[in-house]
C-alpha cells in the first residue's frame, strides 16, 4: 500500500461504517494521522478501537454549526490535510411519490454536507497551500437511475461543486476530486436490497443479483476497492489530478 507524502491529518466524514470506515482504516495504515466524523460516537468509537482512526468527533454534516465547531475540535491537534466528505444517506421512490422533504434530505446530508465540510476545513488549507479534497460520490452523479431523482440530484450537485471547485483552486495546491463508487457491498445498500425485496417479492440474492447486473462484472464493488481509489488521489503522485469524478464501477460508466 502506498505511503502519504508526510505526515498529515485526514478527517473522514461518515467515517465509522462502510466506505468512510475502510478509506479511514486505509489512510491510517498509510500513515496519516485520522480523525472521524459522524453522528453516532458509538460507532466512531468502535473505528477508533479497531485501529481504523486514530480519534473521533461528532456531528451531523446537515448542521453547518456542528461541523464547523467539530472540525475545530480535531484541528487543535493538527491541521486538516485531508479532507473525505464521504457521509451520504440513500432514499429512493417514484419521482411522483418524492415530496419536498425527501429532496431536502438528500441534499441536506449528501450535497451541503461536502459543502459544509469543506468551508470548514478550506481557508487552512489555502493558507498553507496544500490540501486533498476528496467526496465520495456515486455513479448516480454520473447518470441516472430509475427511483432515485432525488439522490441522484444531490449526487450530481456534488460533481459539479467538485469541478468548479478545483478551477478555482487550481494554482493553491489544493485539489478536489470525487470518487464516485457503482453499487458497493456496505449496510447502506441493505435498505436498497429491502426495498426490492418487499415491493418485488424477489429473494435476498435475487435482490443483490438485480443490483449486480449494472456492474459490467456482474458482481458489487468492494468498500476496499473503493478506499484505494481515494488514497492514490491523496498521494503525492496525484497532484496534478483535481476536477476528475472518478468512477469505481467495473466499467459501467
């Protein structure tokens, strides 16, 4: 596994579970230094106990003014370096059955969640004159999928925040970039399985297989496979990487 430059401070957010665990776990074990956010300190602090991070800070990314006072919180131990805006919710429902509130939920948490964690960390790293800014997006920011116009509409948000982003950004040092994982093997795809499963009446596996069939080889991606591609773009051999969504999906996009 490739080294980190030096040693920094990376600070995951949704970084107790799933994919924000694994890329947490894959930036300590490449030598950074990692902090944690999320909103349950009891699953946090299971990475933490893990060896997955090194601290933990709680917060809800939709809460600007938890963010900003959390992210201050691990900053008095060290800058942040790196920042991982991975935390993100799914919900999905015919557009005709998606009201206002189930739009705002999507964007609150996927959208200005990256949005909020990232004026928070931003002016230090602009003033230092480094940074690796990475979200963790989704294929659904990259093409459409049926039953999910919401997500997928907070998705795309993201890819377009990420573009204009790194533009602006381009001679600081700083680079921007989003990973954008197709149907990945985490709990968070457990209530996508159950909801076909309840409205199909199909199996378990028969679920998994349908979410399967959109990966060209026909098999989920794995959290792990998804963290690599994030630590190569916070690598020193990346610098020249910034605007790019980058899908993990086996060719499907």
């Amino acid at each position: 596994m490739p080294g980190l430059p030096h040693s920094l401070h990376a600070l995951v957010t949704g970084g107790g579970r799933g994919i924000g665990r694994a890329i947490a776990s894959a930036l300590t074990q490449a030598g950074a230094t990692v902090t944690v956010l999320g909103r349950h300190r009891a699953t946090l602090d299971e990475a933490v106990a893990a060896d997955a991070a090194h601290f933990a800070v709680v917060a809800d990314v939709a809460d600007q003014a938890a963010v900003s006072a959390a992210i201050a919180e691990a900053s008095r131990r060290q800058p942040i370096d790196i920042l991982i805006a991975n935390a993100g919710v799914a919900e999905s429902a015919p557009f005709a059955e998606s009201d206002a509130a189930l739009f705002k939920r999507m964007m609150d948490v996927n959208f200005m969640g990256v949005v909020h964690t990232i004026q928070a960390v931003l002016p230090s790293m602009r003033e230092r004159r480094y940074g690796r800014i990475v979200a963790v997006a989704s294929t659904a920011g990259l093409k459409g999928y049926a039953y999910v116009s919401a997500y997928g509409a907070a998705k795309h948000a993201v890819i377009g925040l990420v573009r204009s982003l790194a533009l602006e950004l381009a001679t600081t040092r700083v680079t921007v970039n989003a990973v954008c994982p197709g149907f990945t093997d985490t709990d968070l795809l457990v209530g996508t399985i159950d909801n076909i499963m309840k409205k199909t009446g199909r199996s378990r596996a028969q679920a998994v297989a349908e979410l399967a069939k959109y990966n060209p080889q026909g098999r989920l991606v794995s959290s792990a496979e998804v963290a690599d591609a994030v630590l190569w773009l916070c690598g020193e051999g990346a610098c020249a990487i910034t605007g790019q969504a980058i899908a993990v999906a086996g060719g499907e996009v």
